[in-house]
C-alpha cells in the first residue's frame, strides 16, 4: 500500500497553471487531508492502470457508420467538400467515398442533413481533474466526490465537441486509463502528470508548516501528484522520469511565477537554464519533449535558450523576445484570456495579474501572426463547472486575430501536430485532427457551417449533432 500510495500520490495538489482561483491556499490544505486518508489508495487504480485493454469495458463493439448528405471540412483545408460519404470502419475511418457507393449492409448510415462533418476539437491546455471542481467541493472533505466531478466534466468536456485534450498537470494518468478502457466517457488525454517546479514557484502549494522541508520527505501535495517541487538538478531528472514512466505523453516544466500562486508573483523565475537543459535532455532521452510554463521575457527566453519545444502561456513577453520563439521553431501555446467571463472569481494581486494577461492577448496574438509563430490554443479553463462552457468561448475568441478556417485549423490538425511531438510517448500514434483515410474517427457534425459562423461553436448543445470518438457515438441527434 506504501508504494501504491507514493505512486499515484502526484496526483493533486491542484495548481493549474495560469490558474485563476484566488483560494489555491484553502484547496492545498483540504487536499493535504484528503491525502492523509488515502484517498487516492481508495481510487483503487494503480493496480488496474497498467492491465485495462483498450475499450474492455466499452458497451457494445463498434462497427461501420457512413455518414451521408454532409458536406466535409477535413481539417486542413480552407473550404469544405461536398459530394462525398464518410466511411467509419472500428475506430478508424476508412475512406471520403466521392462515388457515393452503397452503404455496406452491416453500416449504421447518418443522415447529416447538410450538416458539416468535422474533426473532434483539440484543447491544447487542459486539466481534466481540476477543470470543474469547484472549491467548495474540495473543501467539502470527500475525495469520491472530487474524481466523481472530474469524471462528470469529462463527459461534458466530450459533449462540447473537445475529443482530444493536452493536460498539462493533475493526478491524470489512471483517469486517462479509465477513459480509454471505456469506464467513463472523457476525450482522448496526453497526460503530463505533476507539473514539476521548484520551492517558490509556481506551483508549490506547500503549507507554512511544511517548510523548511523535513529531510527529503515529500509534502503531501507532491505526494498527491499534481505538483513535484525540484531544486537540485539530481532531483529535477528524477522528477521528470518519474512523470514518463507513469506514462507522461510530455513534461511540463514551471518556468515562471503563476497568476494564483499566492507566493509565486508573475515576475519570478525558476529553474537555471542549465537546469531547465537537463529536464528537457531527460525528455529527449524519452523521445519526447517539455513545455515550459512562461510568461516574461526573460522565462521564455531562458526556456528557449535551454531547448524547450513549446513555451506555454508567453501573455506577457515583448517583441524581440516573441521574434525569438519564431526563430527558434517552438510552439507557442496560447490561451486567449480577454475578459474576467473567462477566469473564476479573482481579488487581490491574482486580479491584478490577470489584467495584466488580459492586456497581453492581444500584443501576443500580433506577434504570432507577425513572425508566424507555430501557436497552439488552449483553454486553461480550472475550477468550476460554471466557468467549463467558456472552453468553447475561449476557442471563438481566435476570430478575434483569425479567420474562422485558420481557427478551425489550429484547433484541430494544427493542435494535433503538437500532440504528435509527443513522437514514441503518444499514447494514440496515428492520424488526429483530420478527415482523412485511416485517420481516427474521433467526429462531429455541425449543423450549420462553422467556416461562416464560427459562433455556432458555442453552443455546442444545439449546433452539435454527431460526436463521435474513437468510431463510437457519444452524440446523435439525426
Ligand atoms: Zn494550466
Ligand atoms: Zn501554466
């Protein structure tokens, strides 16, 4: 029980990242007790998480579905295709039929109605334990109830068209698990694990009395999984590889101070460059790669100076410093934070803070178009099931600097080239975020044409009637 509870004890301690609850201080502590109960040992997962085949508690084998009278965005294209038939065959799809052929006999047909067929949406910056469950839950002293909230936001998160999502930090890798063997409904997750800072930064949640830390006793929180507090390079690699071989799809490095950390102000930097060069070598021995929470010039700058791949958040940074990432070839991850609609109830400095991002979306997304930034979007959405809907408003929020197919591109094929960079750490090696033969059948038909109304995305109750993921139907309305 000791080492089942060590190894699943990164899980969560929640400090998302840019994020945006003022009372991470009240949660850490709750989550401190929740750990001294075992809960995560009452999760029961370690022992199942390595031996769960894929979809073994699916219900029902899935099959063939042709969907007919659709009119296709594929993805990478500027204009949809008409005239076709999609063919799904199991998890895959198996071909843009234009000669309209018979349905097999054996095939579900769906009638779209000239509906657009599209690849699932991909969120870049998630957290799936965190996303919805609201503090006063945490505080409410039952652990059940926490994955029992994370477990209904996966569904919704499902249902609002999102099949794919990058979590960058939570107790995520047996979750991930039960999505993917079919016990709960949820998008495909490329899980980080803990997200690894050092004493001060962003991230490290620890109460007052756990610090000066005790020997090398872990706090309960890193325990827990959510955050892993290095300040020796030695620690700092083991840190990372204890992520990957839970099964770590990336790593996700805290380079800066955060918005909600009460004492990790937006300005501070963490690790040394050095630093930062072995966690990202130890990725790279992994064959795959780190994405460095950053917002100032000087983080991003030392994170790329290091090697880091993917700079996550950047509101901040100046334009040298955006010409940099340019140059460098790395991904920017962005989230278009623009109004307090998009971030949980703040006060104090976190209120402050966020001003300041709000104010730096803009000048950020300028730049990425400027210097033609590979950029990511996600939506770094955290702590309420209210706030779970604005992952669809986050996304519209691209019309802003981007055509509705530049916007539709990114969140799909385009986010989906960063998940590939997880190389031989992808847990789903394939073709994502395209319609194409022998892509993933991970699907949703829009009623309307989101390449004209781009808001048709926001609702996605009303405007989605298909969702599919994986060749299995979690929506249809037709
Ligand atoms: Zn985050
Ligand atoms: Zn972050």
């Amino acid at each position: 029980m000791q080492s089942f509870g060590k190894k699943y004890s990164h899980l969560v301690h929640g400090s998302g990242c840019g994020c945006f609850s003022p009372s991470l201080q009240a949660v850490s502590r709750r989550l401190e007790t929740l750990s001294r109960r075992g809960f995560l040992a009452g999760l029961g997962a370690a022992a199942l998480s390595t031996s769960l085949p894929k979809n073994s508690f699916a219900q029902g084998a899935p099959s063939k579905t042709v969907f007919r009278e659709v009119r296709v965005f594929d993805g990478k294209s500027g204009s949809l295709q008409t005239g076709v038939q999609v063919l799904v065959e199991n998890n895959k799809i198996k071909s843009i039929d234009a000669t309209n052929s018979p349905a097999p006999t054996d095939a579900t047909v769906v009638n779209c109605r000239n509906g657009v067929l599209m690849p699932g949406l991909i969120d870049a910056h998630w957290h799936t334990i965190f996303a919805a469950v609201p503090l006063n839950v945490l505080l409410a002293d039952d652990p059940g109830i926490i994955f029992a909230a994370s477990t209904a936001e996966a569904e919704r998160t499902l249902l609002r068209g999102f099949t794919t999502v990058r979590d960058l930090g939570g107790p995520v890798f047996s979750f991930k698990q039960a999505v993917d063997s079919g016990i709960i409904p949820g998008p495909r997750i490329y899980p980080s694990g803990a997200m690894i800072t050092t004493s001060g930064g962003h991230g490290d949640l620890r109460l007052p009395t756990e610090i000066p830390r005790d020997g090398g006793k872990l706090s309960t929180g890193e325990l827990m999984g959510a955050a892993a507090i290095a300040d020796s390079i030695g620690d700092l690699r083991m840190r990372v590889r204890e992520q990957l071989l839970q099964g770590a799809s990336q790593i996700k490095i805290v380079g800066s101070g955060g918005v909600s950390s009460p004492r990790s102000p937006l300005d501070m930097t963490t690790f040394s460059e050095e630093e930062l060069r072995a966690a990202i070598a130890v990725a790279q021995d992994w064959n795959t790669y780190v994405a460095v929470h950053a917002y100032t010039p000087r983080a991003v700058r030392r994170a790329l100076a290091a090697g880091a791949t993917c700079i996550e958040h950047a509101h901040l940074v100046d334009e040298e410093t955006a010409r940099m990432i340019a140059d460098k070839g790395a991904w920017l991850s962005m989230q278009p934070f623009l109004t307090l609609d998009d971030a949980a109830t703040l006060s104090g400095p976190a209120l402050e803070r966020i001003q300041e991002l709000f104010a730096g979306t803009p000048r950020i997304y300028g730049f990425a178009k400027k210097y033609g930034i590979k950029t990511a979007w996600g939506s770094d959405v955290l702590f309420s099931p209210e706030l779970g809907p604005r992952q669809n408003f986050m996304l519209t929020h691209l019309s802003n600097w981007y055509t509705s197919a530049e916007t539709l591109q990114m969140v799909t094929s385009g986010n989906a080239e960063l998940m590939a960079l997880s190389s031989f750490r992808n847990p789903y090696p394939g073709k994502l975020g395209v319609i194409e033969a022998d892509a993933f059948a991970d699907l949703i038909v829009v009623d309307g044409n989101p390449l004209d109304d781009i808001s048709l995305l926001e609702d996605p109750g009303k405007n989605l009637s298909v969702i599919m993921k994986d060749g299995r139907v979690h929506k249809n309305t037709l």
